[in-house]
C-alpha cells in the first residue's frame, strides 16, 4: 500500500522518481506527488489518480532539481484529492514531507499546532508531521534533530522522508511500521518503500529498523535513532534478485504473498478497533450511523464472488452475536427480489474493489428504498465507498492477485467486530465479548503457524491435483469457507469443485461419488463434529477420498480420512478464518502444480465492474 521514493545525487532528480513511483504503483494508491529542490523554492505538483497524470502535468525544464522526494498514496484519512496528496508542507513552504501509515494520535497534536498557530490545509493525519517538524525547526534545531523530536511524539506508524530548502544538500528519512531502505549508488543516495523503486541503480541497500532517523548526503550518509543522538550501525547489503521479483517479496505470484500477509492484515483489520477493557470493538467509520443501527430489524448481505461467501460467513455471526435477523443475497439476484425496506433496514456490502457493478446496484436499489447502506470495502475511494452511507475499511493494502484471500479474512472479521460492536448493546456479555477479542487477537499467531507448515498442504496438493473434480464441505460457520475453498480451487486451477454443506450430501452430491473424486472436508472438533465424521463415512463407504480440515489434536480423524491438515482450536466463531488458509494454500498449490497463471487466471478480472 502507498510508497515513496527519495533522490539525492548528481543526476536530474524528477526522472529517476518518476521511475521509481511506477515501480512501486504494484502497491496501489489513489494519488501521488513529487517535490524537487536545487537550492531555488521546492518544486511541488501533486495529483490525483494516475502517475502518468502526476507526470503529465509536470514540466520537466522547469521542474529541475537533484533532490526531491515523492510519494504514491494509499489514503486512511481524508478523501484521494490534491489537497490531502503528499507531499505535504510548512507554512512557510520551506519544509516538504510524504508519510506512509498512520499517525494515530494527530487530531490532538493537530489541534495543539493549530492553536500555535499553524494552518492545516489537508484533512490528512500527516499533516501534523510537516508541522512538527517546522515548530522544531523554529526553535533552532536542525531538521534531523527537528524529525527526531517531533517523531518522540507520534503514536502510530511512518515511513517518511523530509526536504528542507533551507538545508539543500540532506533529506532526512525516518520508518516505524511502514518499510523504508536506503539505496546507495556511486556520490547519489536513494531511499524508497521497497527496493523495486531504485534497484536498477544501486542493489548496496541499508534496511532501516523501526525508530531509525538517517541523513542522507550526496555519497554518503547516518543513522541516529529517534530516542537520541548516538550514531547507530546498520548492515549493507547487496540485493540480488529483479526488480519484478522483489515486487513480489521473493514470492513466486502476487496471491501466495498475500496468502502470507494475512498474519499483518488481521493486524491492520482490527488496528485501534478493539477494546478488551470493556469488552467491545470500535469502527469509526459507523459511529455517525451508530444509533440507527442499534435500532435496525433486519440486515441484508449483499456481495458477489468471494465476498459473498464471506457474506454467508457473516450471516451466522450477526445471527450468534445480535438480536438482528440477518439474511445474505448475490448482489446480482438481489435486483429482482421485491424487497420492502424501511428505517429499520440495513443492507451491508462487502467488496475488496469498491468498484463490482453488481453490489453497487443493489446498494443503490436498497438506498432508493430507504434502507440504512453500509460497507466493508478495501479501496478507499472507491464508488462502494462512497456512495454507501458509512462503513469500515480493510486496511488490507492492495489486493493484485485476482483471487481474494487476504481480503475475505479481514472483511470477515470486520463483521466479527461489527456484530460484536451491537451485540455489547443487546445480549452479549463483557466476558463473552472479551473471549472474541482474546481470540482475534491471536489470529495473526495462529495463521503464521498454519503458513510456517504449508509444506504439508503442498504435499497434499502434489497426491491429488490430478483430480478432475472435487467436493467442499463443511457445516454451519465452516459451511461458506467450503464454499470459498471450491471458488479458490476453480477459479485459479480451473479444476471443477464444488461447496456443499455437508448435511446435504445424503440429497444428491454423494451420487458424484467415487475413488476419483476427492473431498476437501472442514471438520473441526466443535458441534458439528460427530455429524461430518457421519457425512465423511459416507463418502469413505463409497471409496471416496477425503482431505480432512481438523483442529490439532484430533487423533479420531486420522482413523478416519486419507489426510489431515491441523489448524489451531480456537472458538468456533473464529475457526472458519483459519480454516480457509489451507483451503487457499490448497488451491495456490494446486494451479501452480498445473502451471495456471495464478494472479492472472484466463477469463477473469480482479474488478468486475460489468453486470
Ligand atoms: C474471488 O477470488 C474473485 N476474485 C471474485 O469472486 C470476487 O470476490 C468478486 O468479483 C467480488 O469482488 P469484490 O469483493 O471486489 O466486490
Ligand atoms: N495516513 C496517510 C494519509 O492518509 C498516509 C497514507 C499512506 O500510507 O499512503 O494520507
């Protein structure tokens, strides 16, 4: 998500940040902008959309410099417009500053500088940055000094980089949470997000670590850390792999490296969103809406694809959790269903893009009927986004893989905080609240430890990807992630599968069943476990092949099913979230035995923006 880029050396600054921009667009964003400086007053062009618009509108005789910095930005706060595009600046227009992350703390800090004076012109958190550092500044320190003290004060998480007219020859750089390293090339010194940025100039990288403050000098440069004065040491390294390969952190497709950031996306999905003190979550993005909700009947899902599964998902939690009756429809059947809303209405679309044709319809049918319109949408900005009346925000960083995996676990406990948020004003109790954030937070924990033994579901891909067919099934909150782990598998490996719910095998499905046509069954030990041990005799006594999802510790199933892969017990809620991992790995593993284009399978488009 978002990037930036830095160039301080002996060549025109504006060409080699534009390159490096591009390099990172893989990251997604909404706006970008570039500040160059040599001495005369900075440069500064910021736009909307598109690098290539960025870049249009910019003169290159004019906008000379071999120091600048520039930024491609993943908003969190304050719409994608020019104003609240980086980099950001002083108001004397001396200091310039682009910001990855979240500055968490910045309304205080913003109200304290605005009463000192200052005048915000974004509505962005990392506006207080620039200011900080200006108020430093004024007070006679010099900007690293100035970044130093004004980054003691920040909660929250940065990368971000520093120009100052007034010292022409530095740009100070700093990272706590969002990725930043140095490039050094020959009398030039580069710093960006990722190494793709510049690694066609340099590959001698320094990886800066959490609290680190660098100096940046034409050939050379230092680190201090925030907390004082004291020189630190960092490693130089020499990269040794394409820039292509390092969009993809060493991961051979863009869907196993978001299969793999599901353990930071759970992070940054409940982020300041949870409240073990009083047992509850918190969304900002519904408190305007608070109030109707509480008051609200009925909840319809509306989604497509993926989001749909994790609409069912969601079902059964808002059924467990509030007193809403809650039903889950395809956005794109929802249109012919004469569905009487009113205040006590809420209608919840779920969409990675913001942007499927099918969900904005039915969110804009179930607006013209006067019911309450929320999202959970990943892409800020988005038309979802913004024509729903309130919402929540993934926060998952751009989805490139067509696939959805990291998205549907954190629009899945999005929901989880979203019923959890309503249920603390009806039935549930603090400790039964307290119990679901205990578990969601050691989710990232127990996803890592599923992702640290993939081997295992490789293996298990290598004994039956040959199939021409498979079988999902799983019952009550695992019987959507069957669902999912069918879609995963068909529409990556283009091998024909299908979800069922278990219970319903006995009413047709088993007919399909025999020695060539292996079931995947999510079977942990809760509820419904003696039930699917029924359902999965059954397809053993026809000589089916089954693939158990259990819970570690089962001992019963190996007796039982031809192979097992164990995930972590937690409660039953929360199972399905790490069941799905191994059913993604499954398919990854799958498509790639067949040699498919996973991030670009045939026929499909990550944004279905057609009805
Ligand atoms: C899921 O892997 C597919 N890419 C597709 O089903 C997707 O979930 C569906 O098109 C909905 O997309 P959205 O979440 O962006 O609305
Ligand atoms: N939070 C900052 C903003 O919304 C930075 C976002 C980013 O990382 O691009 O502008």
């Amino acid at each position: 998500m978002c990037g930036i880029v830095t160039y301080l050396g002996k060549q025109q600054a504006l060409p080699l940040l534009l390159e490096g921009l591009k390099r990172l667009e893989y990251r997604g964003y909404d706006s970008a902008g570039i500040a160059v400086m040599d001495g005369q007053p900075v440069r500064l062009m910021k736009s909307v959309g598109k690098i290539s618009e960025l870049e249009a509108r910019i003169d290159p005789v004019k906008f000379n410099g071999t120091a600048g910095i520039a930024h491609t930005r993943w908003a969190t706060h304050g719409k994608p417009n020019e104003a609240n595009a980086h980099p950001h600046f002083s108001c004397d227009r001396k200091l310039f500053l682009v910001h990855n992350g979240i500055i968490e703390n910045y309304l205080p800090l913003r109200r304290e500088l605005e009463a000192a004076g200052h005048k915000f012109v974004s509505e962005t958190d990392t506006e207080v940055l620039v200011h900080l550092v200006e108020a430093n500044k004024k007070s006679g320190l010099d900007l690293t000094a100035a970044v130093q003290h004004a980054l003691r004060r920040v909660v929250g998480t940065f990368g971000i980089a520093v120009l100052d007219q007034d010292e022409p020859g530095v740009i100070v750089v700093a990272k706590r949470g969002s990725p930043l390293i140095i490039g050094i090339g020959n009398d030039e010194i580069l710093a960006a997000s990722d190494v793709s940025a510049f690694v066609r100039l340099t590959k001698q990288v320094v990886y800066l670590n959490d609290n680190d403050v660098a100096t940046l000098r034409r050939g050379d440069y230092s680190i201090v850390s925030i907390e004082g004065p004291a020189e630190v040491e960092r490693e130089v390294e020499t990269v040794d792999i394409s820039a292509e390969a390092l969009e993809k952190r060493g991961f051979k497709h863009f869907m196993l490296k978001e299969i793999h950031q599901q353990p930071d996306t759970v992070v940054n999905a409940v982020r300041g969103r949870l409240l073990p003190e009083e047992g509850v979550s918190r969304l900002g993005g519904i408190e305007p809406v608070l109030e109707r909700l509480k008051s609200a009947r009925r909840l319809s899902i509306v989604s497509c694809g993926t989001s749909f599964y994790a609409g069912q998902y969601g079902r059964y939690v808002f059924e467990a959790l509030t007193n809403l009756e809650t039903d889950v429809a395809l956005a794109s059947e929802f249109r012919y269903r004469s569905v009487r809303f009113d205040e006590k209405s809420v209608v919840l679309a779920l969409s990675q893009s913001g942007e499927t044709a099918d969900t904005l319809a039915a969110i804009r049918e179930a607006k013209r009927k006067g019911a309450l319109v929320l999202g959970i949408v990943n892409v800020v900005g988005s038309s979802i986004a913004r024509e729903a009346g309130a919402g929540v925000f993934m926060h998952a960083g751009p989805e490139i893989g067509v696939a959805s995996t990291k998205c549907f676990t954190s629009q899945s406990i999005i929901m989880v905080l979203m019923a959890l948020l309503l249920g603390r004003y009806q039935n549930l109790t603090f400790n039964e609240g307290l119990r679901i954030l205990r578990a969601i937070e050691e989710m990232p924990k127990h996803i890592q430890d599923m992702l640290d033994r993939q081997e295992q579901m490789l293996e298990i891909a290598r004994k039956y990807h040959k199939a021409k067919n498979f079988l999902f099934i799983g019952r009550k909150y695992n019987y959507p992630i069957a669902l999912e782990g069918a879609l995963k598998l068909k529409e990556i490996s283009y091998v024909h599968a299908e979800g069922y719910a278990a219970g319903e095998m006995k009413h047709g499905p088993i007919a399909l069943i025999d020695e060539s046509f292996p079931t995947m069954a999510v079977v942990p030990q809760d509820e419904t476990y003696d039930k699917m041990i029924s359902n999965i005799q059954e397809i053993k006594a026809r000589n089916g092949k089954v693939i158990a999802v259990a819970s570690e510790g089962d001992r019963e199933i190996r007796k039982v099913v031809d192979d097992v892969f164990y995930i972590p017990r937690t409660l039953d809620l929360i199972t399905p979230l790490l069941a799905v991992i191994p059913l993604q790995l499954f398919a990854y593993y799958t498509a790639d035995l067949h040699g498919r284009e996973i991030d670009k399978p045939r026929n499909l488009a990550k944004s279905v923006t057609v009805e």
